[in-house]
C-alpha cells in the first residue's frame, strides 16, 4: 500500500499541524496530528496501531539529538527510543544501537536481532565478542586514500588509550600515522580477511620507531595488547549483518566505555559505507552521546556524524547529561547538523541552559517543564511542535520496553 498517497487524497481533513508535516513529507507525524477533534489517547492509540501494522513510509536522511528525562518509567529517552527503533522496523533501514546501560537488548532479542555483549575478557553471554578497531573496508572514505580517514579515527583512538590530559604530541601523532600506513600495507595489496591488521601490529611498529615519544605510546598501548584490557586486540569475530544490532558495552566499566562507544561507531561508519553502495539507510543510536564530544575525540565524532547524513547515515544521539553535552566546544557543529531536537521533561537547571541556546519561550518551556512521561518539545528546523506520546500499556511490547524498575521484565539472557 502506497500509504503516502493515501495521505494526501484529502489533506484537508488534517489538524494545521498534520498538514504542516504532510508538506515536508513526514508522513508517520502528520498522522499523529490527523483529526482535529481527536483525544491523545486515541491519537497515541491510532498511531501505535498504524506502526505495528507495517506502513509503508519514506526513508529520511537525517540526525536528530534527544535529551531525556532524568527518571523512571516510559517515556524516559530510552523507552522513547525503543519505540521509534520499532517503528523504522517497518522500513528497509539497517539498525544499530550502543547501549551502554543493557536497556535495549530485551527488545532488540524479541524482534530477532543480535546482542553483541562487550566485556574486558570479551567473555559475554556464555561465547566471546570481539570487535577489531583496525577494520576497514576499501570504501571507507570517498577519497581514493581510505587511510585518510581511518588514521583519524586511529588517533583519537588512540588519544583516549595513551594520551595524558594535554592529548597526542604533534611528534606523537604523527608516529602513529606513520606506523599505521605500514601495517595496513599488506592488506592493501591484498584485502583478505587474514591481512586485516590488529592493535598488536601496530603497536609493534610504534616500538619499532626511533623517537624517544615512541616509547612512550607503546607502553601506553601495552595495556590494551599485552595487558588485562586487550578485549580490542582481536579480529573481529563476530557477524554483524543483522539489520537489527545492540551493542551492549554495560560490562565494559569505565576505563574501556569511552573507547568501546569509539570502536562501535567506526564499525557502524563501515556499515554506512557498505549500505550507501546498496542504497539502504543505516540508522545509529547511541546513548550517553555527551561522552564523545569531550577532547581530541570530539572533532573525529563529529566528522563522521556529518559524513554519516551524507553517506546516507541516520544518527541519533541520546543523553540525559544536558550540563556535559552543551559544555562541549563541538556542540553548535552538531545542532548545526541535526534535523530534529526531542526534549523530554527537564530539571530546572537543565531547562534554563536549553532555552537560551535554543531559544525556548517561556510558553514552549512549560511543555518540558514537570511534563508526565511522554510529553516534550519536536523540533523541526524552525518548527517546535509540543508532542504526547502515550505509548499503551496493555500489550507485550511495553512490558519489554519500559525501563521503570518496578515494571521491567526479567529477560533471559541469550
């Protein structure tokens, strides 16, 4: 069923807000608006009905960021995430999740997807996961040097495992690059799947330097090779074609989270460029965004989330740390480069912060103000719309997405 055309044989039955979103092809929203006289329960009920019953709808290259409530219970951003991830099941699109909290794996394990649980040991769910950060593929960049952009990745990579609290020293970084460019040289000439590199090489050709800084990064480095966090010296050892994928990074503590929410990002990015080339939308959540943007990390993070929307990527950022994220120099590069804003109800403090960078009336602030769960503030370039999603409760998908503890589903592992 062509639902889009169905849609607009009578425009004129739509709310001013459902015809607005009809205008800019957002066909999933303008249904929620649909009838002028509809209560919000009918509407939330109408719309969720619509979503399980596979609709056919456009796919949209965009990037959006949400802000979360700091609390229990749906609509909270993860749950409000999960329902979008079920909605866009309804598409062709690819899916992939970070998931730093275990939070969205009982869902993804019921709709058939794979959970990949990342651990120090690599040990998660009774095998072994092993992602590797030197996976590339020969369209990793749209330059004929694919390199380029994987050295970046590499150094902040880097950055985070052996940097001090000032970074990479020029002379420190470009032995790393240097290094890189000889490892990868086998697998270059010839791309099979043995040749692909490990930490371990490259770490061996860093110590393999004559700078006295080259010493100093390998011993760094050692730690994640030879140490008790060499999770990411491996081949990659799992399959992550699912189009529905969940890395769950909760086991990794914090030493190993900040590089793991990296690795996971640079495996997606290889999965945007396969997809471009198949002409398939690749759809990346990732939550606690805030802790990508801090550092030399943060100009590599946005770098791929402005590649990622021209490679046909779909990002989507999600945090409760509003304080965190804004304080990043790097934030106004990612509103500049994100189509939709999703406030959920905030603290005072955070609210304040919010509505002078984003120009907030006093007005649109009450609906992010002590909101009930699954109420807040779209915005859509210079639209804001205020939006109720009272998602139903009375059916197996809440049971498995709510995040309220006192309703939270004990779930097998896999």
């Amino acid at each position: 069923m062509n639902y889009s055309a169905e849609l607009l044989k009578n425009p004129m039955t739509f709310s001013s807000h459902g015809r607005f979103l009809l205008k800019h092809g957002m066909y999933s929203a303008a249904l929620y608006y649909k009838n002028r006289n509809e209560t919000e329960d009918r509407r939330a009920a109408r719309a969720s009905r619509y979503a399980l019953e596979n609709i056919d709808l456009p796919a949209y290259t965009l990037s959006v960021l949400d802000f979360g409530a700091k609390g229990d219970g749906y609509t909270d951003d993860t749950d409000a995430i999960q329902a979008e991830i079920l909605f866009f099941l309804t598409t062709d699109d690819d899916i992939l999740i970070c998931d730093p909290e275990s939070e969205y794996f009982p869902l993804v394990h019921r709709l058939g997807g794979q959970v990949i649980r990342l651990t120090p040991s690599g040990s998660g769910g009774g095998r072994t996961y092993y992602l590797n950060p030197m996976d590339i593929n020969l369209n990793y960049s749209e330059d004929d040097n694919p390199l380029a952009l994987k050295s970046d990745f590499i150094l902040s990579f880097c950055e985070v495992a052996a940097g001090d609290k000032y970074g990479l020293s020029p002379v420190e970084k470009t032995i790393i690059d240097r290094s890189l460019r000889k490892v990868y040289r086998p697998y270059m000439a010839d791309p099979r799947p043995e040749n692909m590199p490990i930490l371990e090489d490259l770490y061996n050709e860093i110590r393999l330097q004559p700078e006295p800084e080259a010493q100093r990064v390998a011993s760094a480095l050692e730690l994640y090779v030879h140490g008790s966090l060499n999770v990411f010296n491996h081949r990659t050892n799992v399959d992550i074609n699912n189009r529905l994928v969940c890395f769950d990074i909760k086991s990794l503590g914090k030493q190993l989270k900040n590089l793991g929410m990296l690795v996971i990002q640079d495996q997606v990015w290889n999965r945007v460029t396969i997809n471009r080339n198949e002409g398939k939308a690749t759809r990346y959540y990732v939550d606690e965004f805030h802790l990508l943007l801090h550092g030399e990390v943060a100009s590599w993070c946005v770098e791929i989330w402005k590649r990622f929307r021209k490679w046909g990527g779909i990002p989507t950022g999600i945090t409760q740390n509003v304080k965190d994220l804004l304080a990043s120099p790097e934030i106004e590069n990612i509103f500049e480069n994100s189509d939709f804003i999703y406030l959920l109800n905030q603290a005072a403090g955070d609210r304040a912060i919010l509505c002078d960078r984003l120009n907030i009336s006093s007005k649109q602030a009450g609906h992010i103000s002590n909101a009930p769960p699954g109420e807040g503030l779209l915005f859509f370039g210079n639209v804001i719309l205020p939006f109720v999603d009272n998602f139903p409760k009375d059916n197996e998908l809440y049971s498995i997405m709510t995040t309220k503890p006192s309703e939270v589903v004990n779930l097998q592992n896999e």
